[in-house]
C-alpha cells in the first residue's frame, strides 16, 4: 500500500495515542501464517483483539481463511467489508435469528451450540427459514466458562444429537484454552494445548464411531497457537491477540517486548510529588485489566525505557478515567512534557477503548486506523 508522501511524525501527534507499529504487526501475522501453513492448520484469526478492518485485510492476504468473532455486530462489520467466511464463537441465542440469516446471505456463516435447547431453537428457526446453519459443538477445555465438559457430561451423545437436527449442519468441535492464561511455566501451557487437542480428536473419534461426520477441529489462544500448529487431528487455529501482542504475552513467554505492536504514547502531566509522576493515559486507554505471567506484573502496563524495555523504576501503581499514577522508585530524568511508551497489559481492550489507532513505522505515521466494530456488545 503506498501512503502519502509528507506525513508526521508521533511527536506530532497529542497524547494519550493507541500506536501500532505496521512492521511488527506485520511481522507477527507473518509468523502466525507460516506456522499455521507449516502445520497444515487453516488460521482463522479472532478480531476481537483488532475489530479493525484494514488489518483483517492483512490477515487474509497473509493466508487466514476467514476470522473468528465475538459478537454478530463485530461480524456484520466484517461481512460489509466484504470478508465471506465469519464465525461467531460465542453461544448466540435464537433471538439473534434475524440477523443471523442476513449474516447467511452476506457469506458462510457459522457459530457454535453448547446447549440442546438453544441448538433447537435454531433448527426451528432454520427449517422455518428453509435454510442451513453451520455449527460446531462448543467444548470446555478447561477454562470452565462455556461448553460441554466431556468429562461430566455425555458428550458423544450430544454431538450425535445436535448432528441429528434439521436446519443445523454441524461442522466439527471448537474449544478455547483461555485458562493458558493462568499458566505458570512454558510446560504447563504446553500441556495445556496438547491436552485441548487429545480431549477433541478423542470426542470426534468416539462421535465418527456412530456414523456423524466431523470435519473442523478448532481451537486457539494466542499462548498455544504455535505449540498447537504442530500436533495432528487440529484443523483450525483461532489466535486473537498475536497479531499485537502485550504485556501478558510477554509475561507468559510467548512474545518479547520487541514483539509488542500495540502501544500507548502518553505524556507527563504532572510531578506532584518526589516519587510520583502523573501520565496522560488513565483507565479510558489502557483500560484497568491487570497482566498475567509467570512472574509478577504488578501495575496497569510496562513504560519502557529507550531500549525497549521496561524501566523498573516506573510502575504504574493507580488509573483513574484519565491519569495514570506513576509511583517512581528511583531518579528519574522524566519531565512535565516529556512523553512514554507503555506496552498495555491487555492489547484488546485497548483496541476496543478507542476509536482510533495511529498505525507508524517507528516514529513515522503512516495513517489513522478506525477501529470499525468496536465497542458492539451484541
Ligand atoms: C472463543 C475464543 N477463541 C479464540 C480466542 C483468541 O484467544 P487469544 O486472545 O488468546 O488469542 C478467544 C479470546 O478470547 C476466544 O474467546
């Protein structure tokens, strides 16, 4: 893409700024694509991280064969842009049947079932409708928040069932390792994705067994992406937040610091006190979700240092709305005006708190990214 001539810098630019940084993100959709090709895995990005379509369009050219969605108002962005293959990974109710069906018309839609109650409600609502829905049985890999648990519950029956029902047509089984999150060693998270991938082909086995055929096995987080785009029987890989990554990656050792696209430039406000500064950047942009990792993140970020990496003498100790509480336990050069980066503990949120990022080269603008579907609940 080539882009104006004369463009201005960061330092241009007022804080607080959502800053990506096009050759790292670049560089990790690349990275994601290849080990998805390596593995034979079909990589369908989940946009909640970004809700940007411009940076959907990158995805795909980079190989992904659709993206993954939150909510259908994330997909309905999507599918005008004109992306034709959207999945709604969250357990949608049939009262979203009308716009389900326009999403149906606009490209291949599916979503996925974890109840046989609401699974009928949609094969009512499909064969009303004359049409097709394409579903995967949601299960619970251990985060414990939605699914069916093959471990309390008849899932070989359940899957046998919602592949039974007219209107439906029931692509595979897709699950989530969210609780990768809570991991404390590289061990445990690849345990973690080598236990989601033996608890799913497991179930399919046992389900082709009575005769119903599954054909995606999908699964993803960001921390398991790449251990699970070697192992066999997975289909599909969902990672979300590896196209920026943030401070929790790279707390759990699944990205460096040189790794994180995502940053907010701030400035300092005030220097109320000896050890405390006051940044322009509060709850609003860098949202109040703590780090996770193997270690301690304490605090609402990492300010980096100008080698790019955190400066240990700045911890971002309280938000309000708009000012960050700087607790300072060391000398610091840092003046009223002077400006930071902070790599967020969370990229997604972040993303979702604005209406715009500044995509750069370094500290070159290179243009302004709306974030096209955030803040759609439902
Ligand atoms: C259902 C589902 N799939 C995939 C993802 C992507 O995970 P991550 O953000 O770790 O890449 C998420 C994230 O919340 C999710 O909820």
């Amino acid at each position: 893409m080539r882009y104006p001539v004369q463009m201005p810098s960061l330092r241009d630019l007022q804080t607080p700024l959502v800053v990506i940084d096009a050759p790292t993100m670049q560089r990790n959709l690349a990275r994601m694509a290849e080990a998805a090709a390596a593995g034979g895995k079909r990589l369908r990005p989940h946009a909640k991280t970004h809700k940007s379509v411009w940076i959907a369009r990158r995805q795909l050219d980079a190989g992904a064969v659709g993206l993954c969605c939150a909510k259908p108002g994330e997909a309905e962005i999507f599918a005008a842009a004109g992306v034709d293959d959207l999945r709604v990974a969250y357990p949608l109710s049939p009262t979203y049947a009308s716009r389900v069906l326009a999403l149906m018309d606009r490209c291949r839609f599916s979503t996925i079932v974890d109840s046989l109650e609401v699974a009928r409600g949609w094969s009512d609502v499909m064969v009303a409708a004359g049409r097709q829905l394409e579903v995967l049985v949601k299960v619970d890999s251990g985060l414990h928040r939605c699914g069916i648990d093959p471990l309390q519950h008849d899932a070989v029956g359940f899957v046998e069932q919602v592949s039974r029902l007219p209107g439906l047509s029931l692509q595979g089984l897709l699950s989530h390792p969210g609780h990768s999150y809570g991991a404390t060693s590289r061990s445990e998270i690849e345990g973690i994705a080598r236990d989601e991938r033996a608890l799913l082909v497991e179930l399919a086995d046992a389900v082709r067994v009575r005769g119903v055929e599954v054909r995606e096995i999908s699964v993803g987080s960001t921390p398991t992406a790449l251990i699970s785009a070697s192992l066999d029987g997975i289909t599909e890989l969902r990672p979300g937040n590896y196209v920026f990554h943030d401070r929790t990656q790279v707390g759990l050792g699944v990205a460096r610091w040189s790794d994180c696209a995502l940053r907010v430039h701030a400035s300092v406000v005030s220097m109320p006190a000896a050890d405390r500064l006051i940044l322009d950047a509060g709850s609003k942009v860098l949202s109040s979700d703590g780090g996770r990792g193997f270690g301690e993140t304490p605090g609402y970020g990492a300010v980096l240092n100008e080698r790019g990496s955190p400066d240990p003498s700045l911890l971002i100790e309280r938000l309000s709305e708009e000012h960050a509480v700087v607790r300072l336990s060391g000398p610091s050069s840092l003046r009223i005006g002077d400006r930071v980066t902070i790599v967020p503990n969370h990229a997604c949120v972040v993303a979702n708190l604005t209406s715009t990022c500044v995509l750069a080269d370094g500290e070159q603008v290179l243009e302004r990214l709306p974030v096209d579907a955030r803040g759609l609940v439902n």
